[in-house]
C-alpha cells in the first residue's frame, strides 16, 4: 500500500532555517521525508542528514529522495545524534529540524498498532527491533510501574 505523510509547518520549519546553500542541515525525525526534500532543493551544494528510529520510515524516505546524492540517512534514534555527527566527521551543522510525534505511516498502517482505528494487537514500537510492545507494558506491568510511566 502507498501512504502519504503530510509534514507538519512546512513552510514555517524551512523558513526558519534559513538554508545556506552550502549549509549542513539535520533532519532529526525524518518520518516521510518532507523536510528534507524541502532542505535538499535549497542546500544544493550541502549535507543534509535524516535520522530515524522506524525502518519503514528510512526506506520511504530513501526511496523518495534518491535524487539527492546529498542525503545521508541514518537509522537510529535521535537521542544519538552527537554520536552519529562525529561518525560522519561533522562537527558542527547549520540547522537542525524536529518534527516529533508519531507519523502518518505508524497511524495509518494497522499493523504497527498505534491506532484505535484498527482491531489489532497494541504494539507502537516507532523502532520495530525493539522486542517490547505497548501491549507488553500495557498488560504486564504492575499498576505502579504504570502510573510511574505516565
């Protein structure tokens, strides 16, 4: 099936970037791919970096913007970024972009189990490597734990 994402504020997001051409960008929470695109037509001589934790995200994304031989996707959580910038050599960027929350692709897949929509197993794991569920959690912790987490 095809999804489509919409980005949230793209327009005010790109904008207040002010994108160098020249520039090293990072796309924290790639998800779709639509500020990145964004970022890619107007740092044309540039680097722009997409990370994200879902596969399914960094396989449409790749896909989408395969035109681009100046993006570097990167798998991983974003919680790793200064990690992920010294391996790709980069010591400092120009901008930096969040979009955060889940995506169209983890509501609209009912599979994934984020949805109410969808008569599926609760699972919402953004990083499907992950072996714990929302369903795990949900149904085997103690009321405490729970309430700790909330």
């Amino acid at each position: 099936m095809d999804y489509k994402h919409t980005s949230v504020l793209l327009n005010e997001a790109i904008d207040g970037l002010n994108i160098k051409s020249d520039g090293i960008y990072v796309d924290a929470t790639l998800g779709g791919g639509g500020h990145t695109q964004e970022i890619l037509k107007r740092a044309t001589a540039g680097k722009v970096i997409g990370i994200d934790q879902d596969e399914y995200a960094i396989e449409r994304a790749t896909e989408k913007l395969k035109e681009y031989n100046n993006f570097i996707p990167v798998r991983n959580n974003f919680s790793n970024i200064k990690a992920i910038l010294n391996e790709l050599n980069i010591e400092k960027i120009d901008g930096i972009v969040f979009d955060l929350g889940v995506s169209s692709f983890q509501l609209d897949i009912p599979e994934r189990g984020f949805s109410y929509n969808y008569d599926m197993p609760l699972d919402m794991r953004m990083d499907n490597s992950q072996t714990t569920t929302a369903r795990h959690i949900v149904n085997g912790y103690e009321e405490q734990e729970l309430s700790r987490i909330l």
